[in-house]
C-alpha cells in the first residue's frame, strides 16, 4: 500500500538500502504520520546465507553503515534496531511486538526482495497491520517515463530524453525528515550483532580505505563536486581519478540519489550532463527489471539466449584469474579481485572480452562480477552485461567487439594503470605494454618478462576470436529472422 491516511500511534521504519537518515522518503513520511517511530535493520540471513565468501566487503561496509546509521538516529533522539535472521519472519515479529499500525519502508525492485516484501505485507495484514511503501532510490520508477503510446522505453536514448523532458525541481526535491525526527522512539533492549557472530569476517575495506556510511558518501560527494566539470574528459581513463565513487553507497543508500542528480542537473556543464546520464541510465535499468524481470536469467533479445556459446572452463577461469595474456584485461580483473571495484570503461572491456573473444556465456561473468563487486546491483549489472553482449537493450548491432589493445592505447596510453595492478610489467616499454608479446626474446629478457614464463601469453587470437563471434550471433540472427 502506498501513501498515508489518518495520523498514527505507532510506526516502524524497516531501513535497506537506504542506510541513511537525511531526505529519507519512508522515515520523512513515518515521522511525519505516526506520533512514535521505531527503526530497524535486518541483516537477513536469506541473503547472507547465500554468500559464499564470508569475508565479503560489502557485508563489512553495510556492517559500518548500519553502526553509523544507529549512531546518528540516536542523536537524532531516536534508535535503531539490529537484527539478525530471516526479514520476513523478523519484520512483522517487531512489528507484533512493539504494537505498530504500518511500516514503511521505500521501494526495492529486484524479483527476490519484491517477493519478500509481498510475504511481509502479507504477515503484516493478517495482524491488521499495514505496509506503506515509497519511491526513494530513483527519480522515476516503474511507469513514470513511457513513451507516448504509453509503452515502457526499451532503448536508452529515447528513454533519457523523455526523462529529462518530464525532469524538473519537483522530482530532485529532498525530504525534510529533520523537520520530523521529535517522533523517533529509543530502540528497546537490541543488541548489535558483531560481524563474527554472523559468521563473517573482517576484509582489506579499512586498508582499502573505502569510506562508509553516510559520512564517508558525504566526503566522497564534496570531493566530486570539484571535479564534476571535468567529468566527461577523465571518466574513461582508470589510472585518472575520474569517477564520483559513489556507486556502491548509492547501492546501498548513504547518499540521496535525489541530491546528487539534483547537483548534476542543477551544474550545467557538460560534465554534469555526462555524469547526469549515467545517473539516468540508472533508472532506465531499474525500469527496464521492473517491466522485464525475466531478464534476470534470460536474454532481453529472446533469441539470442540460443548462442551455442563453446563456454571453455579454462578459458574463464584465465579471465577469473586475470591470466588472459591481455595487461589491460587482466589489471582491470585484478583491480576487482583485490579491491572489489572495477573502473566502469574496464567493466565493458572485460565483459566484452569474456563474451566475444573468449566466447563464454555472459551470465557467467555476470555471476562473476556479482559475487565480488562492492557496488552490485542487480539491475545495473544485468544490463550493463547485456549491453556488453549485445543481448539486452541496445540500438548497436552485435558486431560492436571492443579490441582489447586499442582500447588499452587508447585509455591507458603510458600504462600506468597496467603498472599499478601488473608489477611484473613495470619494465615494459610504453609502445609494449599494451601487447608485450610483440617484443622479440632479446627485449623480453631486457625487461625481465619472458612471454609465457613472467607474464601468459594472449589465450586467444582477438582477430580470430572476432570471426568467430560474428559467426556466432550471425548464426542465430539468421536463423531467427
């Protein structure tokens, strides 16, 4: 149920991914509805379970967000409860428990947890209780951008520019939950479960120094904002400092997405406009799961679920490894193993390479890249790999196969980011480092990087890899027209 009726007695705010208090759409609208709100966080055992690696990055960074987040809503006079078990079980239990009318919470749009939130509303309803749910992760969702048939958009450009028409202060506006926060309630009697008592350890975050929380988004979005401007010319090289790096707190809400579009549509600059794109591309992908949640396990172009990918296991774990023979490839997969972030160029590069010169079934590095990237988003990631396959929503024909040397001279030119995450390769002369295989014995061992000994040889051909993924899709685009 979406919206608010007669003021309450008593609300919960279940908090996601949306570990902050500032412009909040479901604590704003509970505090404003209800004369006592309580908080809680679930840290659900649904999820956590399937987890493979119990050294995850991103449970420590949702860990510290969470320890921020209760810290702040204490000042805030308030508190926060932190579970830890099965959140369609635990929710409606507290619910239950502390009496509540409703509990609000803000949208989540992937398959699983709009299943979940279904059980719970259920739960909620048999115990005359309520789910009161709100747009708080995009600035529009679902049905708010269709085309003029009323259609969801299924290419991007067309998508962006009805976004930006239908765009104006309205949608970017924040929500004034400090106006509100006299009726945050105390937690009562919640312990916080450490990490170890989950069953999870401690990673390299620290070391990493990746901020978190609220705070560390904050640091992050003020450093941006200087560079903002210039957003358009050093976002595509890796060894430059770039992007924003706020996807992974945009995935996990310790940042408003309302105030960061709202500062790039605001700026005017062409860096603005670029960074306001992808932001926007945000969106279209959340749409694009909404209306085509099949998605998740099947091509958005049917027919092309039927490529008779060879999918070679040695091949793919070379490219797991970082062991392709390709530098650039091969420090953007070390950059992720070590780091759990890949520059978003590198991110279209080795999807490209898995794809269409390794010629691996794309829902293999889609998996890949969701069990170890600090910003997975079920929605981005699917489309940013159907992108790269050439499978998902895309007005480019499947030909388009990055090369993986000219886009490493390109965005890489003196190899600074290869040296970063390939040491061995230090030696290498810049007009070698994006193909040292072309150097002859002599330079090699001048070097100390003996081809097939220091450094792998390429595991592939990329010319020959390109003829056969044309044949490829050529197969089944012939053979579905």
């Amino acid at each position: 149920m979406t919206g608010e009726s007669k003021r309450l007695d008593c609300a919960l705010v279940w908090f996601r991914r949306d570990l902050r208090t500032h412009d909040h759409a479901a604590l704003y609208h509970a505090c404003k509805a209800a004369r006592r709100v309580h908080c809680v966080f679930v840290f659900d055992t649904e999820i956590l379970d399937a987890l493979e690696n119990r050294a995850d990055r991103r449970v420590e960074f949702i860990w510290e967000s969470v320890a921020e987040l209760r810290a702040v809503l204490e000042r805030l006079g308030g508190g926060l409860s932190v579970l830890h078990g099965r959140a369609r079980t635990e929710v409606p239990a507290l619910a239950r428990s502390l009496g509540v009318q409703a509990v609000f919470v803000n949208h989540d749009y992937e398959p699983a947890a709009v299943d979940r939130d279904s059980a719970v509303a259920r739960a909620l309803a048999h115990d005359g209780r309520e789910l009161r749910t709100f747009k708080d992760q995009v600035i529009f969702e679902r049905d708010e951008v269709l085309t003029r048939d009323g259609r969801p958009f299924s290419v991007f450009t067309p998508y962006k520019n009805a976004w930006l028409e239908k765009a104006d202060e309205f949608y970017f506006k924040a929500y004034p939950v400090e106006r509100y926060a006299g009726a945050l309630a105390p937690a009562q009697g919640s312990a916080f479960p450490a990490l170890e008592a989950m069953a999870f350890h401690r990673t390299n975050l620290q070391a990493l120094r990746l901020p978190t929380g609220m705070s560390g988004a904050r640091a992050l979005f003020d450093d941006f904002r200087d560079r903002m401007a210039h957003y358009h010319e050093r976002r595509d090289y890796p060894a430059v400092k770039g992007p924003s790096y706020l996807s992974v707190h945009l995935r996990f809400g310790t940042i408003s997405v309302r105030e960061i579009a709202r500062a790039a549509w605001s700026a005017r600059s062409e860096g603005a406009a670029t960074w306001l794109s992808e932001l926007i591309w945000r969106d279209f992908y959340f749409m694009i799961l909404h209306h085509h949640p099949r998605v998740v396990n099947h091509a958005f172009k049917p027919e092309l679920d039927a490529i008779p990918f060879p999918n070679d296991e040695r091949l793919f774990r070379a490219w797991c490894e970082a062991r392709t023979g390709y530098p650039l490839v091969d420090a953007a997969m070390r950059q992720i193993n070590q780091s759990g972030y890949m520059h978003n160029r590198l991110r279209m590069v080795t999807a490209s390479f898995l794809v269409k010169d390794l010629h691996v079934d794309r829902r293999w590095g889609e998996r890949y890249f969701a069990q170890n990237l600090n910003d997975f988003d079920l929605a981005a990631n699917n489309g940013g790999w159907q992108w790269a396959a050439s499978t998902g929503c895309d007005a480019q024909p499947y030909f388009r196969i990055f090369n993986p040397v000219t886009q490493s001279q390109r965005f890489d030119p003196d190899g600074r980011f290869i040296r970063l995450y390939l040491p061995e390769l230090a030696r290498v002369p810049d007009r070698h480092i994006h193909a040292p295989w072309l150097m002859d014995a002599a330079g090699q061992e001048r070097c100390g990087v003996v081809i097939g000994k220091d450094y792998p040889a390429p595991v592939v051909d990329h010319a020959s890899a390109r003829k056969v993924a044309l044949d490829l899709y050529g197969r089944v685009r012939a053979g579905a027209a």
